[in-house]
C-alpha cells in the first residue's frame, strides 16, 4: 500500500502523517510499515539541533498510526471511524532514530474487540530493534 492508501484509511497529514508505505498486512492479525526518516523532518529542529534525534513518542506514534491502518484498512464505514490512541505499556527504546534511517514497524494484534485493540508494536532499523511497545487503540464514531 502507498501512501495514497495508506491516507485512505487515516486521517493523519503532514506533518503528523508518520508512515510511508506498507509492506505486508494480514487483516486484523498483522501489519508491516515503512517510515523513511530524512533530516527534513520538522521535528529535527529542535531535536536537537545539531545533534538530530527523532523523539520517541513520534516512534509511537508511527507505530500507533501503522495499527489504525491495519484495523480500519477492511471496514466498509471506515470513514465514519477513527482510532484514538489510549495507551502504552512496556514501551523501550533501544537505540536512537537518526536522518536517513528507514523505520519498519511489525504490528501483531493481540486483542480485537469491535471498540478497543491492543497490539504489540517493534521498530527496527536495519533489522535491529529500536523500540517496542504494546499499543492500546479505541474505535470511535466519528464527530
């Protein structure tokens, strides 16, 4: 899926649109997504200067974004849906997120309730593992 699809299915835009691409997806199981991070970013303005990192929580996000992809991409009213973010747990950052690195994000569903999901979500770069978390999600009906 491209980043076409990948807007089709959530709202997010520049800048907090956060995924490139994705690779792989088995409905409601598994999801695997692409950010490709460039110095271009705003974030790396003041993160930090001189010295760019990108912030962790953005790498939850990412991840968070990368599921509500998965959990919207085959519903019918999926316009009508949107998947809040409501929680983390056990998240760790291994190693930090630089200009020119390409994120892949490997999502499994661990619960799928027709409201709520939770996830298990790592990062890699390289293959190595950068950050993990469980990300909890709520599906609400659009305002």
């Amino acid at each position: 899926m491209d980043i076409y699809g990948i807007m089709k299915c959530i709202p997010h835009r520049y800048p907090f649109l956060l995924l490139d691409r994705v690779l792989e997806m088995e409905a409601k199981k598994r999801i695997v997504a692409l950010k490709n991070v460039t110095v271009n970013e705003p974030f790396f303005q003041g993160h930090f200067p001189g010295a760019p990192v990108m912030p962790g929580v953005l790498i939850i996000e990412a991840m968070a974004q990368a599921g509500a992809v998965l959990i919207l991409h085959d519903m019918e009213d999926r316009a009508s849906k949107l998947v809040y973010f409501t929680g983390i747990d056990g998240a760790r950052f291994r190693q930090a997120v630089v200009p020119g690195d390409q994120l892949r994000f490997t999502l499994e569903v661990l619960k799928l309730r027709p409201r709520a999901a939770k996830m298990k979500g790592i990062a890699e770069v390289n293959g190595k593992k950068v950050a993990e978390a469980e990300i909890l999600s709520a599906l609400v009906d659009r305002p």
